[in-house]
C-alpha cells in the first residue's frame, strides 16, 4: 500500500467530518440512520447533512450540495441513486474528500450494468487516489475514534458499543452485522468494524493491512469469501506474523461441488479451498468454523498470554466436567499428564480427601462450602512447573460465585510468570462472567470450546516460535542447484512449444527435473527394437518399457507400460507391444519412442509431488504417498509457493502416511532429507518458471532406504497457454 492510501485510510477511519450525500429527515430511513447513529454515539467530528429538501436535519445545518459545505470534507457518505454519484466524487474532489463510502446498491450484484458502473468507480479512484469504500456496503466503525459510518440496524439492539483490542472485517454487512452484535453482548471489545461490500477499490486486504499497522488493533477477526489478489492476502498475514498480531478467520466457500477435470492428479485433487487452507497453515491464521469460535479465539487472543507448551493443568468441581474437557483436550493434541512430585505433596494439603489429584484435579462438591479451595489449588498449580496452562473449571453455584470470581481476579493480578490461565465456567452467573472478562480474564463457557479456545492458543505460540517469512527459497538448498537449469529447462521448454505442445512427454518432463538436480531413474528413448535391447543391456534387466507421446498422458490406463522385463526376448516383444496399443489408443498420437527405464529393486516408498496453479494465489505444491493414498483417501499436504525448508518439512509430517516414511514393522526408514530436497527443487523449478509451467505431477517419486536418495520414476508437465493464443 503506497503511502497516500494509508494516510487516506487514516482520514477514512478517523476523519474530522463527515458528509452524508442523500441524508434523509426520516431517521428511520436508510438515508437517515448514519446521522442518527453520529449523533447517538457521540461521533466528535463535523457533520454535514447534503440534501436540497432541507434546512436542518436533527437540528443538524443541512447543505443543498457538496460545493456549500464550508471547509474540506474528510469521509463523504453517498446514499443516492448509482448514476448519479461519478459526478458528485468529482464535486467532492474539490473538497478535499480522502474517501468516499458508498452505500448505494445497483452495481457489479445487479448484472453486466452495474458491473461496468463499477468499473468507472475503480477507474475513478485510480486515477483521483481518493478511496473508494463499497459500494454497496453497510459502512464502518471505528470505536476507539467514535466514528460512526453506517446504516447497519446493528446498532438498534446493543447497549453500548464497547472498544476493545480487536478489528473486525467482514465481507457481508448482514452476518457481519450479526457477528458485530454478538461481540458487543459478550465483550468481545473492537477497534473497527468494516463491512467491504462490492470491494470496487478498498478490499479486504486493505483493512487487513490497515489493523496490522493500527496501534490499538492486537488482533484482526474476520468472515472471508475468498480475494482477487492471492499474494496481497499473502503479504498482509506476513505482516500480522511480523508484528505478532494473530488473524482468526471464518472462512466460507472451502466446499466445492466437484473437482475439475485435469490431466494430473495434482490438478484434480488441490482446488481453491485447499490453497487458502494452505495459505493459512503457513502464515499462522487461525480458523474458526462458526461465529462463536471466531469471538472465543478473539476474546482470548486478545487479551491470554500465549502458553509455552502444551502441558495443560485443570482443577474442577466437577469429576464430569473435568473428564469431559481432559477428553476433548487430549482430542487436541494437549498434555493432560497425572501429577507427580512437589506438587502432587503441595495439593495433598489442599485437595480434600475425598477428592483426586490426578489431574483433573478434583475438589468435589465441598468447594460449594469452602470456596477458598478454589484459590489454594489454582494458586499451587500456578506455582508449579508441570502445567504451561492452567484452567480452572467452576461450578455454576450463585452463592460462591462472587466469592470465587474475586479470588481468581485477585490472584491472577499477581505476576504469575509465563503460566496461561483461562477459566472454564459452564452456565456460571453473566454477571460475574462478565466481571473477568472486563478485566482481560478469559471465560469459556463449556469444556469443549475451553479445549478448542486453548489449542487456538497453543496452535498460535507453536506458529511464531517457527515463524519465517515466506518469499525466499531455502537459502542452502538454492545454493546446491545447478547454475545452468535455467537455460537447460528453457530448452526443452522451447522444444515443446516449437512443435506446438502445452505437455511435455515423461523423457521430456524428466529431463526438466534433472535440470534442477532432482535424480531420476536410469532411461534412454529407442526408436526400434534393438535399440531399447542395447539400452537394456547397459542399464542391466530387469526393465520397464513404456511409449512415450505427449498425447497419451496417462500411460497405464493405454495400457502403454510394460514392467519387470527380464529377458531381450520380452524386451523386444514389449516394445512391439506398446507401440500397437498407442496406436489403437490414440491413432493421431505423435510418438517419440518408448522409454527403456531401470525397475527401481531397492525397497522405497511410492510418493507424489505435484505443482498447480490455483486462484488467487498461482503455485502451489502437492505432497502426499503414492497409490490409493492419493487417489482414494487423500492423504496429502499442500502448500502455496514459494516456500521454505521449514514449510517442506512440516508438508511431510502432516500426512497420516507419515510413519510409514519413518519405517515402521521392521521397515527401515526412507531418506526423508532427500525427499525434503526434491520438493524444495520441485516447488524452485515451478516457481522460476510459474508463468510457463501450469502443472506438475511427479508421480511415482520413489523414496528409498535413508541414505540411498528418491528417484523420479514417472514426470507429467503441462504448459500454460501462450498469451495471445
């Protein structure tokens, strides 16, 4: 974002006056509301209502038009029929005006009209750098500048509004509306709420850089239907990563009804959804599958200190509830271990007898007549070094609410060193819920999201422990590549294009992976029988037979591969063979030859690594085990490019195939740092080249015994059209 637009947005968010184009006397109106909204909650500005019809508008000086208005005009609100509003962003030039919100409809969601109007809204900010908000948008807050922009009836059904350390950005005006209310209800305080609409010129990623940058925003929330523009996204979470300020998205559209149809099985099987799953897994947002996880994770982010482990320590009342968040915890992935030691002997004094401390610790129902339990055995796990989390789990009791809600305020005021406290408290009193969590204290309200909340936390502290930004390809594995693979890869590149062709053939598409130092299997191309038998006997039987022509793209379903050849008499056979079947096949297929090929004898693992391109973010790359791995039970991991060694790695850990790659049942383990290599390679190789190549399927890439390497066995490369074509 160049500097004119963030020192606009800063005028956007926080302006000095407000302009209501089209501002109604019926405050009830849509037209009417933002000024009603202004001067209910206090907007500390000036106000200038715009409309012919009137002198005054709630005892507000009206104007007939922009050009009456004294002094300059920071934020212009439009409310006027679409066709009517490229004239008046021209008056309001004249002006001064930073941004306009546009709240009028009628443009890219009615048809190909209003997308053209829109268009002209684009251009128009392009080319005055006055910002465009919508249009057809709901408007904005800012609660910590008192600024009110908008029509949302939000604002009918709270209280209050309630400022805080969380921005919210929302790509509906409805439902963020809905999400806006519930925040206020529970206290979830916020920075800014912005409702996108038509995005025309400020998007979502606008904001999104905007709360990085805003000192009182710690956290960002949002709901997102997805962006035009994959690596402006990209770059704005590596700023929220930078300055440590954790994003929690509520992700709609990751469902889709069918995958395309696609000559590779990484362009079938990697869509959409799974980049922006990538894209998230990589740059530390947390996802929350529905409002009252996006407001738990942003409650508590806001205001927990991050835990530095998983240990978690849990002290109840109730042996139920306790079992309950140890099971959904443990579901989690976090350490709910039974207590040993000094602390174990320090809670004996605590704990009474008919009690466990075990972990959950369990004071029973006598804490309903001695509340001072609750304290001493929180205080002594505090104190202790077995738990990085501690949560207490209350009973909803009325009568010992106060007592407890105050001891726990009261001793988690105390330095309590890098110890994580969050409460669990199902059904407990609102109003002494509601006295935590005003002072920074989190409050879940029932086991299952305490354990969700808390692997939100830990989930986010694991991520910045690990965290480099993304941009650069693994420094050493960069350094061990061949100087020359630009120009060899180019060439049979330009091979392929001379003749016409978006494939390369297998010969071809290997030949671009030994360029990038990846290794593949011994193979030479014959043009006869006799041929592939003097290859074969210089690569030593047994062999593998297969016809090579980038018109026949998958060769097994042609029934064009013959394997374990063991014999110059199966040899030449094989190579007739598959010749007649390509030809019956696929009569008009250009033929190279058929590939003689070593059979791989080591015993490895079958893997596939494959790059597509997918909106909005381009490469992205594919690592799961080969066979019915892949195809039937998907078991893969995806990554948007470009990426880093670390990325590679955690690609690798996260199938469920993984302790196959470890060895398991007496297997030794598969060369998993040469496996590592080969996708740095392969995601270098699509990144250099991402506006030629559109896919890549490394399939199978054999993994063999730790130490011997992995081998390319079979390569498909797809080429992006040629732009003019």
């Amino acid at each position: 974002m160049d500097e004119k637009r963030r020192k606009n947005l800063q005028y956007l968010f926080n302006p000095r006056s407000i302009a209501i184009l089209g501002a109604s006397s019926d405050l009830n109106k849509v037209s009417g509301r933002p000024l009603a909204y202004m001067l209910r909650f206090g907007y500390p500005g000036k106000i200038y209502p715009i409309n012919p019809k009137y002198g005054e508008i709630a005892g507000v000086e009206c104007y007939p038009t922009l050009k009456e208005i004294p002094g300059e005009i920071d934020t212009l609100m439009v409310i006027i029929p679409a066709h009517e509003i490229l004239p008046n962003l021209e008056a309001g030039l004249e002006k001064g005006v930073k941004a306009a919100v546009i709240i009028s409809g009628g443009f890219a969601e009615v048809g190909e009209e209003g997308r053209k109007l829109q268009g002209k809204l684009t251009s128009f900010a392009r080319e005055t750098g006055m910002l465009i908000y919508g249009p057809n948008t709901t408007g904005f807050l800012s609660l910590v500048n008192h600024t009110v922009a908008t029509f949302s009836q939000s604002l009918e059904v709270i209280e209050e509004m309630v400022p805080g350390r969380t921005g919210l950005i929302t790509q509906s005006g409805a439902f963020g509306a809905a999400i806006f209310v519930r925040a206020m209800r529970v206290g979830l305080g916020l920075t800014h709420w912005a409702a996108t609409g038509n995005e025309a010129d400020l998007e979502f990623c606008d904001f999104l850089e905007y709360m990085v940058d805003d000192p009182h925003t710690h956290v960002i929330a949002g709901f997102l239907a997805g962006v035009e523009d994959g690596q402006k996204l990209i770059e704005g979470l590596d700023m929220a990563a930078q300055k440590r300020k954790p994003v929690v998205l509520l992700k709609v559209g990751g469902t889709e009804s069918g995958k395309r149809a696609a000559y590779s099985h990484t362009g079938a099987i990697v869509g959409s959804a799974e980049a922006y799953d990538a894209v998230f897994r990589q740059k530390g947002v947390i996802i929350a599958r529905d409002i009252a996880e996006l407001i738990d994770y942003s409650m508590a982010l806001a205001t927990t200190p991050l835990p530095k482990g998983r240990k978690v320590g849990i002290m109840t009342e109730s042996g139920g509830g306790g079992v309950l968040l140890t099971e959904r915890c443990s579901e989690m992935g976090l350490e709910v271990s039974e207590i040993f030691g000094s602390t174990r002997e320090r809670l004996k004094e605590v704990v009474p007898s008919l009690g466990s401390i075990k972990n959950p610790v369990d004071l029973t129902g006598q804490s309903l007549s001695n509340p001072a339990l609750v304290k001493c055995a929180i205080e002594v796990m505090i104190e202790s070094e077995d738990f990085d989390i501690v949560v207490p789990l209350l009973l909803m009791s009325k009568a010992t609410a106060e007592r407890k809600a105050d001891d726990l305020l009261k001793l988690l005021q105390r330095p309590r060193g890098d110890k994580t406290v969050v409460v669990c408290w199902p059904e407990g009193p609102k109003q002494w819920i509601k006295y935590l969590t005003d002072q920074g204290i989190h409050v879940s309200v029932t086991p299952t999201r305490c354990a969700h909340t808390l692997n939100a936390l830990v989930t986010y502290a694991d991520f910045l422990q690990h965290y480099e930004r993304s941009g650069t390809m693994d420094s050493g594995t960069m350094a061990d590549l061949p100087a020359d693979r630009k120009e060899r890869a180019s060439e049979v590149i330009r091979e392929a294009r001379q003749r016409g062709d978006g494939r390369l053939s297998e010969y071809e598409g290997k030949k671009l992976l030994r360029a990038y130092g990846i290794l593949t299997v011994e193979e030479a191309l014959a043009s006869s029988a006799e041929e592939a038998i003097e290859i074969a006997r210089r690569i030593g039987y047994p062999v593998a037979a297969k016809l090579i022509s980038p018109d026949i793209a998958h060769k097994t379903e042609a029934g064009v591969v013959a394997l374990n050849i063991e014999s110059e008499d199966r040899l030449r056979g094989a190579f007739h063979e598959v010749m007649e079947r390509g030809m019956t096949y696929r009569p008009d297929a250009w033929v190279e030859g058929v590939l003689i090929q070593e059979m791989v004898s080591d015993h490895g693992v079958e893997t596939i690594v494959g790059v597509s391109q997918e909106d909005p973010f381009g490469p992205t790359i594919l690592f799961g085990l080969g066979g019915i791995f892949v195809e039937i039970m998907q078991d893969i991991a995806i990554r948007v490019l470009p990426v880093a060694k670390r990325d590679v790695e955690e690609m690798i850990r996260q199938i469920r195939g993984y302790t196959i790659l470890r060895g398991t049942r007496g297997r030794r383990p598969s060369d998993i740092e040469a496996l590592s290599i080969v996708i740095l390679r392969t995601a270098c190789l699509a990144q250099e080249f991402k506006e030629v190549i559109a896919e890549i399927d490394i399939n199978p890439l054999i993994v063999l015994e730790e130490g011997k390497g992995a081998r390319a066995v079979d390569a498909l490369v797809l080429l992006h059209v040629p732009k003019g074509d």
